[in-house]
C-alpha cells in the first residue's frame, strides 16, 4: 500500500494523510528513502547553514505555548545591542556561513523598526552584501516588511503555525495582537514585497489530527511557499498550554518521541509533495531527540539553523524547554553540526547562499 502510494506522480489529501498515519518501521524507512531520493534529485546531498541570531526575547505578543510570552514574569528580558550583533553577524560572514537568520520576540513599534532597519544596512555594508539575511520578526506592517526588503534583507520566516483556524484559536489569546488572518495577511504581504517566503507549523500539538497536518502541507503549496521550517511542539513549563499538556499526561517519553517521529514524517512528506522547496531541520527536532537534525536531513531537510547567539544570552532565548546548545559557543556548533551533516554522507554549502531552488524557478517563470 505504502510502495503503491509512493510511486504515484501526484499525492492526493488521502494519500497524504495515510502517509503520515504510517506507525511501523519498514514503512517509515520507504518514505524517508523515497523522500532522500527526491531531495537528492531536485537538491543534491549538500546542506546549508543559516547562522541563527536571537536578538530579543522582548515579545508583545502572549502565544500560549511559547517560553518567553510577554505575561511571563521569570524571564530575564534582554535586548542585544547593534555592535553584540554585528559581532556575530561578522563570525558568520569569517566562518562562510553566507547566510544569516535574525529572529525575536515580536514588537512592531517605531524604535524596533528603525533598529532593525539600520541592522541589515550595516550588516551588508560589512559584509558587502555577501550575507543572505532571513528575518523572522513576527508580524509587521505592509510598510515595515518593504522598509527591510528595501534595506537589503530578502527572506522572511513566518509560521501559520497550524493553519486549523479552531486550533489556532486555541493556541493563542483572542484578541487583535493574535488574529488568524492577520498572520495569513502577513505571509501574503510578504511575498507581495518580494521576499523568499518560508512558513511553517508545529506538529504535535494537543488536538492536532494527520488531516490537520494534511492540509498544512496543501496549503505551503497553495501560498506557493519558498521555505519551510516545521519541528515538534515542545512543552515550556511556565506557559499555559505546557501546564495543560503536563497535567493531561501528553508529555510522556513516548509521546515526545512520537511528536519526533511525526515531525520527520512531516518533512518527508513535504519533501515528496513539494520537491523543490528549502526545508528546515530544526533545532527543536534535536532537543526532543539526540540525532533529530540528522534524522531531519535523511528525511529531505536540507537547511540547518546553527546558534550563534553569544552565550551570556542563550539560556534567556528559550522558547521551550531542553533547549539544546545552551552551554556551547558558536566556534563549538560549527564543528559539532558540521560532523553530524558529514556523518549523513553530506557536505557543508559553506559560502553558497542556497536559496530555495523553489523561489528561483518562480522569479524566472513570473
Ligand atoms: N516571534 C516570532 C519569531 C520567534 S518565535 C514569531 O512568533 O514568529 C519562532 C517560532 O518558535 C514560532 O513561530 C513557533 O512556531 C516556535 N515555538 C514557540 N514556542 C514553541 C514551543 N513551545 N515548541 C515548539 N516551537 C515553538
Ligand atoms: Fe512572541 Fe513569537 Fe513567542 Fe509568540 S511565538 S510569544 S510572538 S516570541
């Protein structure tokens, strides 16, 4: 049935979701095998690093599920300055990282805006414009996401995620700071902007079905998606929704290795239905599970976030809980993820940007 499902041009929703229904080994090998072949195909066996800074954990915004909301009084709030992030803007463009990732809590008011903007000016006349800059700053105005494109940044993570509108809503406050189609407005904007866009869920979560998660994947092909950075939902104790799950019982060992497996089928899947896209191996796939990046790139992934927050402020970026890294230095992730892409059979893209073979063919068709 699997092999069958497998060899078809076009998976249906069906299809899809008996896919990620899979529950027995030798059928989970099929799909990823399949999966690998495909990467291999419209990507190659290569792997490139997006150098994640995490700049902020200053939030407005109040998610139920994420470790550093704006109610949480426990945490220690910083925000780094323009030189702390130049210094590891300019680690990344010495160690041929070629891409960056600039992400934190979400504000939206005019200082923020302004920082940022002269951030990414300052970041490409360092680097004479030899770092990519991925953004993942939340949601901004029409005006705010063409004042970054404008200042030189061209990537944008924003995840839906889930795209269950009710579980959405259970996911977040009902108020205006957390409006389903508000998000969707965003990723629309953004690719209106001219940005590569990547979007993304959490797999996982309490209520969350494989039609769910079906439908997620239909939909990164519906916004024509260029990015996708997708990984387990993990419990962070202070939140609501951690307390909730932990109180239920759905935090167990086994339970967190099944949101593990479900996460790489999830990206197998995608992978197959999606070809060319960049797809993440998340760092939260590593926290739930020792090998989850590599498991991630034998599953399709592609792309590999590596910290390089300095360490003072690590442990106080912490949007769940294990975070892994925490105590390491960003000299000490660069061989540590390095060996773990080698020990996959792959190599490093180290000063190749790799963008989204998807976004190419789409700005050469359009
Ligand atoms: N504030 C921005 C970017 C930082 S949060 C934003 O929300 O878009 C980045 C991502 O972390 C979120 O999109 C969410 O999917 C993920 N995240 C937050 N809490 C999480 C948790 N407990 N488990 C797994 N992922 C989580
Ligand atoms: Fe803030 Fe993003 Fe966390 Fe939501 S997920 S609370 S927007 S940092």
């Amino acid at each position: 049935m699997i092999k069958e499902i497998l060899q078809k041009n076009q998976l249906s929703k069906e299809d899809i979701i008996h896919l990620l229904n899979i529950d027995n080994e030798s059928d989970m090998k099929l799909l990823v095998d399949k999966a690998y072949e495909v990467k291999e195909n419209y990507i190659g066996k290569k792997s490139y690093y997006r150098g994640l800074i995490e700049l902020s954990n200053v939030c407005v915004k109040d998610c139920y599920y994420c470790g550093i909301r704006k109610s949480d009084n426990n945490v220690q709030r910083f925000n780094m300055t323009k030189d702390e992030i130049m210094q590891m803007a300019k680690w990344a463009y010495e160690n041929n990282y070629a891409s960056i990732v600039l992400q934190s809590g979400e504000r939206a008011d005019e200082q923020f805006v302004s920082f940022i903007e002269d951030v990414i000016k300052t970041i490409n006349e360092m680097s004479n414009n030899g770092l990519g800059i991925t953004l993942s700053l939340g949601e901004q105005s029409y005006e705010t996401y063409k004042k970054w494109f404008a200042a030189g940044s061209h990537r944008y993570l924003l995840r839906i995620e889930t795209t269950n509108e009710n579980l959405y809503k259970n996911l977040h406050p009902s108020d205006e700071l957390h409006n389903f189609n508000d998000r969707l407005q965003c990723l629309k904007h953004l690719r209106e902007v001219g940005y590569q866009v990547g979007t993304g869920v959490m797999i996982g979560l309490p209520n969350q079905t494989t039609e769910d998660l079906a439908n997620d994947i239909l939909f990164y092909e519906k916004m024509d998606i260029d990015m996708i950075g997708m990984g387990p939902y993990i419990v962070s104790k202070d939140t609501p929704m951690g307390v909730d799950v932990i109180n239920k019982n759905l935090n167990t060992t086994e339970m967190q290795k099944e949101r593990v497996n479900l996460a790489l089928k999830m990206i197998a899947v995608t992978r197959i239905y999606l070809k060319d896209v960049n797809i993440a191996a998340t760092t939260a796939l590593q926290s739930l599970d020792g090998l989850g990046r590599e498991k991630g790139l034998k599953a399709g992934a592609n792309i590999l976030m590596p910290i390089i927050t300095l360490e003072e402020y690590r442990a106080k970026y912490q949007l769940y809980d294990n975070k892994p890294c925490i105590e390491d230095n960003s000299d000490k992730c660069k061989v540590c993820l390095t060996g773990r892409v080698k020990s996959v059979g792959e190599t490093v893209g180290f000063g190749e940007r790799g963008d989204s073979p998807h976004f190419e063919k789409r700005i050469k068709i359009s």
